[in-house]
C-alpha cells in the first residue's frame, strides 16, 4: 500500500506547480476506482488545473516559455548535428587517424546520456558540463578536425540565451502573482490538498491498488521535480549519465524540449515520463500552458518540505 506524498508545492515557482500539478492530474486521472467520492474530487482537481491552466497561459510567463521553446529546438538541431557527425566519423571512416576524433566527441554525449527530449534544467546542466569538457585541448582539436568548433560555440551560446530567458521567467514579480493566475493557484492547491487527505485515508481504511501505483508514480514525479529545482538553483550541475527530469512539461519541472514529448503526460502508465512510459529519467513539467520542459528553471524559496495541513 503505496500513500501519496504529502510535501507541499505552495513554495513552487509557478513553473515548478505546473508541472507538479499536471503530472498528479495525469496520474489521479488513471485511477480506476467505483468509489463515487473519489470520482467527484477527481473531476473537480482536473477543472481546477485547466482553470490554472488558461490563466497561466494568459500571463506574461506563457510567452517567455514560448520563446524558450523557440530556442530550445535550435539548440536540439545544433546538439544533434554535432553528435551525429561525431557519430559518423567514429563508426564510418576507416581511418584510426580521424575517427578518434569521432569516438572522442561522441563518448562526451554518451558520458553525460543527452537527450533533446529531456527536462531544459537537467539539458541546460548537461550542456554546461559538456562544454568544460569541449574547452579541453584534445577536445577542441577533435571538433575543429570535424568542422564542429562554430557549431560547439553556437550551442553553448543558445544554452546560454535559454537560460537567461528562463531566469527571466522565473522572476515571479507581484504583478504576475496577482489577479486570475494567484486565485487560479491558490484554488488548485486547496483541491490538491484537499484530494491528497482523501486518498491517503482511502489508502489507510480501504486500500486499493490502482490509487497504490498512481501514489507510486506521482511520488517519483515530484521526486524529480524537487530534485531538478535544487540542481537550478546551484547552477545546474548533473553529474555523465544523471536524468533531467516532470516534469515535466520538469516540473523546474521543466519547459518541454518538445511541448509533445516529455512534458506533457499523455500515458499514465510510466513513474516518470508520462508521455514516454520506457524513460524512467525525464518526468517532464509544465506542457500545454508553458509551465516546465513546461516547467522551467529555479527561483522562488526553495519549498516542497512541509506536510500537508490535513484539516484543510
């Protein structure tokens, strides 16, 4: 008997509660149960995220993760060149003499697991590290021998840009925590709450499997949330072969790389990645209304660390 976690996400930037709050959307929506209450509190969390959902999208954060978007899918096809050539010189030539440089360039994306589709915390981290490593001077040497020096530089460069802009986005300022987007938030998180209560009492007196395994996934989802949060606000450091994360659409819980993709659960059968029940690493964040990969990076307190107030 698997119990939903009871951290909060009241000290979420709004990135981080949107994918927080898609993911248990999306895991309480695959919850088969006959019990009528249940039903009820379920149907009344979904309005209340599309309701979040609208409003998120109308503030002035939705066009920043819009144009994060725009500049993570540059980044992608500059990351996705420059491996696949390294690819291509270590797997098709020959020649030891060049395809070293390949092997070498390619074994830097395979230490680091880099995925176009992943949360854009844990990518821009990942990009980060790979550039320490390209700054090196065989390394350096292997991607002028390709070609690659100018297209390294542009991708560390568009990283950069991408997370200037979602600094700028995560700077809640008291206009954007006002009006419909604050009253939209504090709602959901009073339903989350509220549901969070109901099902873990369901799971003391009435244990049921299916809520067992929705509780299973949703707690690996803010798992990754959290840990994604904590990794934006020491500057992205992800050690070779370390997941991004809900996400989302991280979650921050992340922007999605790919809105389609990662951050916008669509499958409920996978802990982690909603849309892609194979990946256990990216949970993916925000999705429709730009939220984290739509979740975005850090800012805000650091919270998620306080149990719920079970009388709410």
């Amino acid at each position: 008997m698997t119990k939903f976690t009871e951290k909060s996400v009241s000290h979420f930037p709004l990135a981080f509660v949107f994918s927080a709050m898609q993911a248990f959307d999306t895991r309480i929506g695959a919850v088969v149960s006959s019990l009528e209450r249940l039903n009820q509190l379920r149907a009344q969390q979904h309005q209340l995220f599309t309701n979040f959902d609208s409003a998120y999208q109308q503030s002035r954060k939705s066009m920043s993760t819009k144009n994060v978007s725009e500049l993570d899918k540059i980044r992608d096809n500059y990351g996705y060149v420059m491996e696949h050539v390294a690819a291509l010189w270590a797997e098709k030539l020959d020649d030891e003499d060049l395809n070293i440089h390949g092997r070498r360039v390619q074994q830097v994306f395979k230490d680091y697991n880099f995925r176009i589709t992943e949360a854009l915390v844990a990518e821009n981290a990942k990009v980060d590290n790979m550039e320490q490593r390209f700054a090196e001077p065989t390394l350096a040497a292997d991607l002028a021998a390709m070609g690659l020096t100018e297209l390294n530089q542009r991708f560390a460069a568009k990283t950069a840009e991408i997370k200037q802009v979602m600094q700028q986005r995560n700077e809640e300022n008291s206009a954007l925590a006002t009006g419909l987007v604050k009253q939209a938030r504090e709602a959901l998180e009073q339903g989350y709450r509220q549901m969070i209560t109901y099902l873990n009492a369901v799971q003391e007196l009435q244990p049921e499997e299916s809520i067992s395994q929705a509780a299973q996934f949703y707690n690996e989802d803010y798992r990754k949330i959290e840990q994604q949060l904590a990794q934006s606000r020491k500057g992205g450091s992800v050690s070779p072969g370390q997941g991004g994360g809900t996400g989302s659409n991280t979650g921050e819980t992340s922007e999605p790389s790919d809105p389609t993709t990662p951050d916008n659960p669509t499958n409920p059968t996978n802990p982690t990645n909603p849309t892609n029940p194979t990946n256990p690493d990216n949970p993916g964040g925000g999705g429709t209304g730009g939220g984290g990969n739509s979740g975005g990076s850090g800012g805000g307190d650091e919270g998620g660390d306080e149990p719920f107030d079970s009388g709410n």
